[in-house]
C-alpha cells in the first residue's frame, strides 16, 4: 500500500546513520524515530515556489535523501511509511487538525500525518513529520507521554471538536490557561486514511491560496538541545531554559542561512528562485495600502 517495492531502505537508513537491528519491534521504533526526526529536514519550499508537492516514493527519496532538502508532514512520512513497511511494521495512517493558536470551534483542515503502530498488544502514535516531533513514539493511551530530550508531549482522550471525543498531543509552551502548561498542539481521531486522502490533503497544502505553506517559507530544524525556525525572514531560535532569540535576515541572505543553520541545500537556480520571491513578498507586505476617503 505504501509503495515500499519502490523505496532503498539501505540509502534511507545509512542517510539517518542508523545500523540496529531491523526487526519490527518498539526498540527499532523507537530508534528509527529519533534518527528521522533529527536528520530529515523540513520545508516548505516546493509548495512557496512552485506549488507542487510530490508523494510518490521515489520523488520524495530523491528530495529528502539524495538531494539534501526538506519536506513536510506528506513527504515525511511517505517515507517514514515505506520504510516501516518494508521493515514488516503493521501500522494505520491518520490525519490530525492542527491547533495551536486556532478556536477549536471552528477547527483547521485534518492536514496533519501521522502513523499508529500496533506493537505487541500496544498501539503508538509516530509522528515524524511536524517538525518539532517527539523523538520517540507515544503509547496510544489517555495520559501517554514522551520524555524524550528537553521538550516532553502528553496525549489526552478528550472533546476535540463541538463535543466529539478523539485524541489531542499535548506539548509544554505558549499561551496556555493550564496550570502546568501544556497547550494543545494537534488533534486526531483514529479513523484509517490510504495514500489518497494524503494526496487530497497535499493537494489542499501545496496549491490552495488560503494555505499557509503557498504564501511564505516555513523552516524547521530540530536538535537536541535546540529549534529552529524560519518563518519568511524571521529567523527563531528557541534553546531550553533560555529566552527565545528572534532576528530579521535579508532575502539575499536565506540560501546560506538554509544552508548553515537548517542543513537544507538548494541548487543555485532555485537559490536565486527563492530570493527573487522573497523579495517579492518582503515589498508587499511593506507595500502602503488604500489611502481611506
């Protein structure tokens, strides 16, 4: 179902420098999870500059393997998908509303993916692809959580959406009312999508006006000890116990800066693409509106 005939599982894991064992097990699991969530980049460059995203397997190998780029939640876990397939993993595809900052009553399109693991009895939520992910999988249970590095996630059975019950990842950070601090990140139900709801959802990402993904570049990269984000120009870097340090860089500077900071390599043809939108965005958003009658 996940096109893992077409995947180099080989290329794949020697590009995550993983050698373990690759038998289907949470011990692998878990081990894939880390190293893809801390060596595959993430980007929304195709859909900014050229408004297509590609899932087919070996486009999405030769982009986030072979050619050094990044990709988002689609692509990732196509791959992450394929690999567990071929490694003999059973597992369900989900899609997720994204929430952080929305009204859960008037919910954002189910455009996030995910994977469940069904492991010896127990179910695992992988989520590889958002960008700041757990490094470990989540048991699929009221209360589970990731302590894994220096940002934790809890999942909670709850009222997601106008009363409905369904699971919400919880993560530490941001406006929230909860005395401990955790605020809804992302919000799903267990209902199984195929490679076709993914490619709806893609189409819905990489090509809509409306789409967060079309109008500006978001880059993330995920360390140990540090996130990173590129939002059009500015530039966030976020470290434990430490303030937030945000910054404004110029258009000309973003290719080296994708470069040194995120591990993201773009050709020189499509280095000089993305400065040339850039500017083009940075001049209308500084662009004077209507003079008011």
């Amino acid at each position: 179902m996940w096109s893992s005939e077409h995947l180099d599982l080989d290329a794949y894991l020697t590009h995550l420098g993983y050698e373990g064992d690759r038998t289907p097990t949470l011990e692998t699991l878990r081990a894939l999870q880390r190293a893809h969530v801390l060596t595959v980049r993430w980007d929304t460059l195709d859909s900014f500059l050229y408004r297509e995203v590609r899932l087919d397997v070996p486009s999405v190998q030769d982009k986030l393997v072979r050619r050094g780029r990044g990709g988002y939640c689609y692509e990732h876990v196509a791959l992450f998908a394929a690999a567990l397939e071929k490694l003999e993993f059973r597992f369900t595809a989900v899609s997720g509303r994204v929430q952080l900052g929305a009204d859960s009553a008037h919910p954002r399109p189910a455009t996030h993916a995910m994977l469940i693991v069904d492991l010896d009895g127990a179910r695992w939520l992988s989520d590889v692809g958002f960008g700041h992910s757990p490094l470990e999988p989540i048991e699929l249970v009221d209360g589970g959580r990731s302590e894994a590095g220096p940002w934790p996630y809890l999942l909670r059975w709850q009222d997601i959406t106008h009363g409905s019950p369904g699971w919400a990842v919880q993560q530490r950070g941001g406006e929230t009312d909860d005395p401990e601090g955790w605020v809804v990140r992302q919000v799903f139900t267990e209902t199984p999508q195929y490679p076709v709801d993914y490619a709806v959802g893609n189409h819905f990402v990489a090509t809509h006006d409306r789409s967060p993904f079309v109008t500006r570049p978001y880059i993330q990269r995920q360390r140990i000890d540090r996130y990173d984000t590129l939002d059009a120009l500015v530039w966030t870097t976020e470290r434990p116990g430490r303030d937030r340090v945000t910054r404004t860089v110029g258009p000309h500077e973003v290719p080296e800066l994708l470069d040194d900071v995120f591990g993201i390599r773009t050709d020189p043809a499509e280095a000089r693409l993305l400065v040339t939108r850039l500017r083009e965005l940075d001049s209308a958003r500084h662009r004077p509106g209507p003079t008011p009658r």
